[in-house]
C-alpha cells in the first residue's frame, strides 16, 4: 500500500519545473558587450508556434574604460634643464604587492627629454636613466590615467675612476678587462672596459653608491675586490701590479694525433680562468695565468674529457700535454 502511495506523488516531485527567464541589463545601445553570456530560454517556449524571443544575457564583468597604465619622465639635469639626447632605460617592478615578472624589462632606447613608458601594470618600477656621462636612478608609482602626468626624472654627473695595470717590471699591461658592479648582487657589471696602450683604464660610477672593482674576471677575480666608497668628481687609483705568467697545453687523441679544434678551459685557484679552442696543432697558448695552482680541462666531442692539474709558472718551457681517453 505504501508503495502505491509513493507511485502516486512521485511523479509530479520529479516534473521538471518552469525556468523562469533571466532579465537582461539596461543596454541602451542595443549591442552585446565583451563578457556578457546567454541564457538559456524556457523549455515550454520550444513546444510552442509563436516567434522567440532574443536571448536574455547576463554580464559577468565591468566594462572596459579607457584609463591604462603609463609612465611619462620628463628627464633634466641637477639646475632642471632639460636633457636631450638618446639614453638607455631600465626598469622593473619592485614592492611587496607585485604579482608580475621580477625580471628586468628588457633595455629600451629613447630619445630625451620626454619619454614614455607602457608598463604592465600599475605599481611602483625602478628606473634606471643612463645618457653620455650622465645617470639616474629611483622608483616612480604609476597609476592608471587616461591622461598620466609627465614627471620630473633628474640625471646626475657620472663619477670617473682613472686607474693603471702594470705588470710585475712595472711594464703597461694592454688589453686587461676592467669591470665596475654596483653593490646589489645579482646585477651586471655598471662598466665594462679594457686597458690601452699605456695599460690605463677609465671607470663610471654613480655619485651616491657603493661600487665594487673587479679585474680580470668578475667570477675569478685576479686580485682582491676593491670597494668604493661613494665620492664626487674624478679620483685616480694607484698602480695595480699583476704577476702574469703564460703556458702551452697540447690536447692529443689516444692514437697520439693532434686534437685541433678541442676545447681547453682553465680555472685558478688564486683568481683567473680561460677557455680557448686548440689551433691545428691541439695546441693552446695563454698568457695570462696568475701564479698557483691551475685545474685544466680537454675536451672533444668524439673522445671525452680529459683533465690535468698544473702549478704556475712552470717548471719545463714546454707544452703541457693532456691526453684525452680512449
């Protein structure tokens, strides 16, 4: 009996009810916006004769405004004139809200005083300002603007650093690289130079930042880091010494052939490295290796790797020879 009951109210509980239709947003224009979706109609209305209607639609986000990020710097100089010119600019966002790339946009090229700027998004950026003997730095918030303003980007006078290598007679060293990194890890060297003729060098660096000199190699320097402190106008360093020694490594194959176009990279432990290809001999010639202990490498692609520790200067004027396995 119970059950015949329940055959009875059971199927008006499952009929499927009226869906009533959702009523469209005031839209003027008569036009379907971005982001809007359509509604599905009243089932009853399918079995019908009649003509159907529009589709009711419901917006599922604001509508778009013309407002956007930008960024306008109107560069001057330390007295406020204006500085014209190409520069380069760097810039990259900074702050605890960011939720975008932390890497550096890359370098853009632009022609002063007025620059602009298109951001991802708003949000403080650091800015970077580099002209012919001039730089700026500072972190400027941009807002989103139909019309952003133009801001006022001072550049500064670049510090000079006049320096000299000379070898250990006191003779000029040509050719020795010389890099000058701010004091933020992970930054590229700031200057990039090589000695002349006279083995003298000339540096940049920002007026009011510590700055770190390297010579040689900024991953293996060849003397100690020098520091410096933050000062104004041009200062001159004394003489950097450098006791430069030089050695022949021959690469040869099992069968005792030359290996011409291998690879041959050195590492000091004092400071230093290289990495050179062996001419049609297997042979590589450096000269400039820092007295010490020196770990070197052969390589070729069709026989391995082969590697030999040697201690600086050497004790034979003959090549060093690295046999690669069979």
């Amino acid at each position: 009996m119970a059950i015949l009951v329940a055959a009875a109210w059971l199927p008006g509980l499952l009929a499927p009810a009226a869906l009533e239709p959702l009523q469209a947003p005031a839209n003027p224009g008569g036009t379907t916006r971005a982001h809007e979706i359509a509604v599905a109609p009243d089932p009853e209305a399918a079995r019908t004769t009649e003509p159907a209607a529009a589709l009711p639609r419901m917006t599922i986000a604001a509508p778009l405004t013309s407002s956007v990020a930008s960024l306008r710097l109107e560069l001057v100089d330390e007295r406020g004139n204006p500085v014209a010119g190409r520069v380069e600019v760097e810039w990259f966002p900074v702050g605890p809200r960011r939720s975008f790339s932390k890497l550096p946009i890359p370098l853009t090229e632009a022609e002063g005083p007025r620059i602009e700027l298109a951001p991802v998004r708003a949000g403080p950026y650091r800015i970077a300002v580099r002209g012919p003997g001039l730089v700026g730095e500072g972190t400027v918030t941009v807002t989103e603007s139909a019309d952003p303003p133009w801001i006022p980007f001072v550049l500064r006078s670049v510090d000079l650093v006049r320096g000299t290598i000379l070898d250990a007679n006191g003779a000029p060293l040509e050719g020795i690289e010389v890099l000058l990194k701010d004091d933020v890890p992970g930054r590229p060297p700031r200057s990039t130079v090589r000695t002349d003729a006279a083995g003298a060098f000339v540096v940049e660096t920002l007026p009011w930042a510590v700055s770190r000199l390297y010579v040689g190699d900024v991953s293996y320097p060849w003397i100690p880091v020098r520091v410096l402190e933050p000062s104004s106008g041009t200062r001159v360093l004394d003489p950097i010494r450098l006791e430069l020694y030089a050695a022949t490594f021959q690469v040869l194959r099992p069968d005792g052939s030359p290996a011409s176009g291998a690879r041959v990279d050195g590492i000091g432990v004092e400071g230093g490295r290289f990495g050179r290809d062996c001419d049609a001999d297997g042979r590589v010639h450096v000269a400039t290796l820092l007295r010490g202990r020196w770990r070197v490498n052969a390589a070729e692609a069709s026989h391995g790797r082969a590697s030999r520790a040697v201690e600086v200067p050497l004790a034979k004027d003959e090549p060093v020879v690295i046999r690669l396995p069979r």
